[in-house]
C-alpha cells in the first residue's frame, strides 16, 4: 500500500500502486493538479479485454490519433506525453482495474508490465509517472 505523500513527493517510484486510503479518481486529479502534476484518470469500468483497455487508455491520456492501439505503441506513448504539457509528474489512475485483471489476467500482467516499464523511464529523466488502482 502506497500513501498519497509517497506518490507526491516521488518516492512511490514506477509500478502499479494500491493507495492506503479510499479516495476517489475525481479528488485524486484534483490533488494531483494541485501538486502541478497532470492527472490521467482512465475509467476500467466494464473493460474485459486488450483493446478496450488500450482504447480507454489513449483516450484518457489524449494520445495522438496516429498511435497504434498494441503494448509496443502504449509503451511509446505513455514514454512522450508531450502533447499534455510540461509538468512536475502524471499521475495515471486505473479507476476499475481490480476488476479487468481479475477478467483478463494474462493482459492486465503485460499492462502492468508495460506500466512499470513507462514509470521507470519517466523516472531516469527525473519526472514522476505514478500510476494508482482504484
């Protein structure tokens, strides 16, 4: 379990990160703005698969049209973010990820995967990409 003053201050580091408190997506993005970071709240509710996890994920992070809807392209994307402005950190919410994983555990491991791996090179360039399920 991960506190809030962890993800804020940088020291929840990359991964998938289950808060010690309940809190809801909307007042986590409200915290997060508040700390100068961009929130990407990504609504998991009733996604069962691959694609509509991919789908939701590039809606709510406003990614390019052109990005490609597979691990290699989520991967590019979430490493840029350019297109979001600058920011001190992203937090990247997944409000109904217990469910999805629990439906589609193969992918929900590559995702995670994919998650840590996008943190970790966020965190090599001193920008935190903290994401947190709900």
């Amino acid at each position: 379990m991960t506190d809030l003053q962890e993800v804020f201050s940088g020291a929840a580091g990359p991964g998938l990160h289950r808060l010690d408190r309940v809190v809801t997506a909307e007042d986590l993005a409200e915290m997060a703005a508040g700390h100068g970071w961009i929130p990407i709240v990504v609504d998991l509710v009733g996604v069962a698969d691959k694609t509509t996890l991919l789908d939701r994920i590039a809606e709510a992070g406003q990614f390019p049209g052109f990005t490609g809807r597979n691990w290699d392209a989520l991967q590019d994307a979430l490493g840029d973010l350019s297109w979001l402005g600058p920011t001190d950190g992203y937090l990247l919410v997944l409000a109904g990820w217990d469910a999805f994983a629990e439906t589609d555990p193969g992918d929900a491991t590559v995702a995670e995967s994919v998650l840590t791996s996008a943190g970790t090179e966020w965190t090599s360039r001193g920008t935190s990409l903290v994401t947190v399920r709900l």
